[in-house]
C-alpha cells in the first residue's frame, strides 16, 4: 500500500533551516515527479514544490523560490525539501506526494514552526 512519512520538521528560529524527508513505499517511486505540499493554520493545502523523475528539473511557488530546494534519490525512495532563510509565514504542516491532479493518500506530515 502507498506510504508516505514525512520528517525532519521542528521549531527552527526565522533565518534557520531545516531539511524535510520523505520515505516513500508502494509505489514505483522513480516513475513519478514528487512534490511537497504544505497547509499553514486556518489555510487550505498549497503546492510548495515539485521535481521531476529522474531529478532533471523542479518548479517552486513563488513564494519559497530561492530559498527551498526540492530533490530525490531513488535508490532510498526519498524526497527531501532543503529549506533555508525561514520565515514565520512558512509555519505549517509540510507533506510530500507525487505530482498529479489526483494525489494518492497523504501521510502525517511533519510540523515546521518558525518562531522566535
């Protein structure tokens, strides 16, 4: 059955960093482009990244560009999302899934709080 578990999420400090994963089973991993979503409190699930099989090439939303970076390795099924200059406005519960109009079944998400 499709799994996925999100981690590596904390209270981090704005400016700080943090680096999620993403471990994915059930699926034929290398197959899909993978993207990381995330919903902030009181907000609805909004798309933060995708990349593409094979790792050739990602798209960011505007709003985290040139502060995230999406990536994947294949052989551990994982997606990782580096996250970098935090802002309190980045506070919300981060998930992974593939990257299609229909998602598969999310996971628990990993908490990222930005505060100082």
């Amino acid at each position: 059955q499709v799994q996925f578990v999100e981690s590596g999420g904390g209270l981090v400090q704005p400016g700080g960093s943090l680096r999620l994963s993403c471990a994915v089973s059930g699926f034929t991993f290398n197959n899909y482009r993978m993207s990381w979503y995330r919903q902030g409190p009181g907000k609805e699930r909004e798309l933060v990244a995708y990349i593409t099989s094979g790792g050739y090439g990602a798209n960011y939303a505007d709003s985290v560009k040139g502060r995230f970076t999406i990536s994947r390795d294949d052989a551990k099924n994982t997606v990782y999302l580096q996250m970098n200059s935090l802002k309190p406005e980045d506070t919300a519960v981060y998930y992974c899934n593939v990257y299609l109009a229909r998602p598969l079944p999310w996971g628990q998400g990993t908490q990222v709080t930005v505060s100082s």
